[in-house]
C-alpha cells in the first residue's frame, strides 16, 4: 500500500488485524465503530428508495447475535478495541457507537483499554423517528463514546461549528444592537456579556440537529442501520485532518468511507456482510481502492499496488474468497457477477458459480467491474 490509498476489507476485522496492523499500526486518525448494538435481531435488505436495485433482494444483510449475556458482547468488543487502539496514530480519536443496551458496559470497557484519563466526550445522538410507545419514555437516543489514543488529541473546532442561533437556546434577553444583528444577554458581576446569534460556536455533545435517515431518504441505499452522512462528516471534520486516516471495521453501507472520500481524506472499510461489501463498492465506485478478500492474512500490503479508475458498472466479481466461519448462518445470494455468495448459507465462501461462468464463457477477472484490484 501506498500512503494515501483506500483499502476496503472484506471479512471480520479481528482476522484483519494482522494485515491492518502491519501497514498501518500508529498512522490512522480517526476510528469510527458502529457495530452491533446487541438486539438480538436479524436486519434484512430493503430496496433503496426510488425502486433501484437490491444487491441481495430480500436477502439478510447482517444477523446481530450478541444479545444475551453482556460478557460476550464485551469479549467480542475487546480485542477489536485494542486493534483500534493500536491502529491509532498519537493523535487519534475512536468513536464507538453504541445504545442504552451496552453503552455502560463499553465505558468500562474503554477505560480499560483506552485509559480514563483518555476519556474525551459522550455525544447523546438525539433523533426524532420511528414510533412512540404509550408506557414509557421512548427510546430516542444513541450513544458515541470518544476517547484519544493520547488526553490530548486533533481536534477541529472550527470546521464543525454551527451558528449559534441554532445552537441550543436558553432564557437569557434577546436583543438587537445597532447594527441590527441579534442577541441575548446576560450581567453578571455588573458586567454585560452577549452572545450574537449569527456566530458560530462548537456543538455541544447533545446532537440534536441531525435526523436519523427517513424511509425515503435519497441517502439509503438498502443497507439497514445506514448512519446519516451527515453524522460522519462532523466527526471526521472535528477528529481527522485534510489528508488524513479515518478507518471503519463495520463500516456496512460505507458511510464513513464515502464521507472521507468526499472530504479528502483517506480511508479503510471492513465488513463481513456480503453485501455490504457490494453496497460499498457501488457506493465508492469512482474512488480508487484496493479491495481484499484474502483472510486470514499476515501479509503486509507494503508491496501491493492499488487500482485506479472510475467505475463502469456495479457489480462485484471476484476471483477467490476465503472460507470464512463468522459468516455461518448468513442468508446472501447475490446475482451473478463471476460469483454468488451462496456459500455463505452455509459458512462456505467458496466461489459459486453461474451457468454462464460455469461454461467458460465469462473470463476470470483479478479486478472488479469498477477497475477495482482483488487482492
Ligand atoms: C450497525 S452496522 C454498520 C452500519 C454502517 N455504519 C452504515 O452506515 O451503513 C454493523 C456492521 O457490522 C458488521 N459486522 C459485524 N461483526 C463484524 C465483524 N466481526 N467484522 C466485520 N464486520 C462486522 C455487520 O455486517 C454490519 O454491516
């Protein structure tokens, strides 16, 4: 790999570990992990608004299996913390996304690895969407954890902050001064101090102002539990410098990929959803990156070339995809672009193949549609 390339993992992360870290232990910026939140629960595919084109129809994207017992979500999380951990450049900041199911128990889990003294901020993500139940408060929040590699980290105040006025308001005195601009005020101590509406101040870590994707959000792409960009690009301008290293080792749709694509910033995806892999590469299909499939793997990717090229159609093709037992269970079949992931019903990656492959008569291809390398 080449400094300012983008990777993009297919597989779980922790078998990552090997190949990420020997490129890149100490050099990434920002880590955004939006894993499971341990609902128990299987997320299907939907198709994206405007009728486009499911890359699984129907077909589960991800099963979230770590209900259950806390300590086996916390065994899970650990180890892939301490990967990020390392991952980190001096001035790096992780943000773990999580909700009220295991955020407490995260926290811990962080300070741990993290150190307290890494601590930086618990943003409450407030939204307004879905329904609300008549025997309790609804549930109406995530929770991001923020802590540094380092107490003291990048971070870009001025390229998130927001007009004050649509900062939160309190009950002080609105006033308009003689240049007609507004303002509240407060005295104290005998002494006057204003706040003008039309200046920009840093969010404070109740975030409000950013929805949550409705049904029929130009955004979605089918993927379920797809962040709003949005939310991702305040991150990554407040936690990572122009030119800089964000990575995502759930990264799904590839939300936090296509925000540090359009941000300038270089990134690294993973995943071991059949289909989000194909999601993201529709997604990021005008980007140059390497895609890998080969896990596990220790080998350095000091030496691997990455592909260029803007894309021409998208669907992904691949020439060999590792067995991978993580994926047991998962129901995908994709249509067939050199490969479908039946095997995947069965824990069993191995490449199957159309009637069309099968008889030789579509080449095998060492990169995707999209000029993609498969490493
Ligand atoms: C909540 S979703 C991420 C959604 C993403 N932030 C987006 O905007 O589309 C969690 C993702 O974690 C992935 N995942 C779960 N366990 C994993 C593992 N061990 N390695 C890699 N990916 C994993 C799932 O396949 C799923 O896509």
């Amino acid at each position: 790999m080449k400094p300012g390339d983008n990777l993009l993992i297919a597989g779980d992360n922790l078998t990552a570990a090997p190949l990420l870290l020997s490129s890149f232990a100490g050099q990434v910026d920002l880590i955004y992990l939006d894993p499971p939140f341990a609902t128990g629960r299987a997320f299907p595919l939907r198709p994206p608004p405007g009728g486009g084109d499911s890359v699984f129809p129907r077909e589960l994207a991800y099963e979230d299996r770590w209900q259950g017992d806390p300590e086996r979500f916390l065994n899970f999380l650990e180890p892939r913390l301490i990967l990020c951990r390392d991952l980190l450049s001096s001035r790096g900041t992780l943000y773990l996304h999580l909700d009220f199911r295991r955020v407490h128990h995260a926290r811990l889990l962080l300070d741990r690895v993290f150190g307290e003294r890494c601590f930086r901020n618990e943003i409450i993500w407030h939204y307004r969407s879905g329904g609300r139940p008549q025997g309790a408060f609804a549930f109406k929040h995530d929770t991001i954890l923020v802590y540094g590699k380092n107490p003291e980290g990048y971070f870009d105040g001025d390229a998130v902050a927001i007009p004050r006025v649509t900062a939160r308001s309190n009950k002080m005195k609105r006033a308009v001064d003689e240049h007609g601009r507004t303002y509240r005020s407060i005295r104290s101590a005998g002494k006057e101090y204003r706040y003008y509406d039309d200046e920009r101040v840093i969010p404070d870590d109740v975030w409000s102002d950013i929805g949550h994707l409705h049904q029929r959000d130009p955004e979605r792409t089918g993927y379920p539990t797809q962040k709003p960009e949005k939310l991702l690009e305040r991150i990554l301008l407040a936690s990572s410098p122009p030119g800089g290293r964000v990575a995502d080792l759930f990264c799904g749709s590839g939300t936090t990929l296509a925000v540090a694509q359009r941000l300038g910033r270089c990134w690294i995806g993973c995943d071991e959803s059949p289909a989000a892999i194909q999601i993201t590469c529709r997604r990021l299909a005008k980007a140059p990156f390497v895609l890998h499939r080969k896990l596990p793997s220790a080998t350095s990717l000091a030496t691997e070339e990455p592909a260029t090229g803007p894309a021409q159609e998208n669907t992904l093709e691949t020439k060999q995809v590792a067995p991978d037992p993580n994926l047991r269970g998962h129901r995908a079949s994709a249509r067939c672009a050199g490969v479908d992931l039946e095997g995947h019903r069965d824990g069993n990656l191995a490449p199957h193949r159309c009637a069309s492959h099968r008889a030789g008569q579509v080449p095998q291809r060492t990169s995707d549609s999209c000029g993609h390398r498969l490493a």
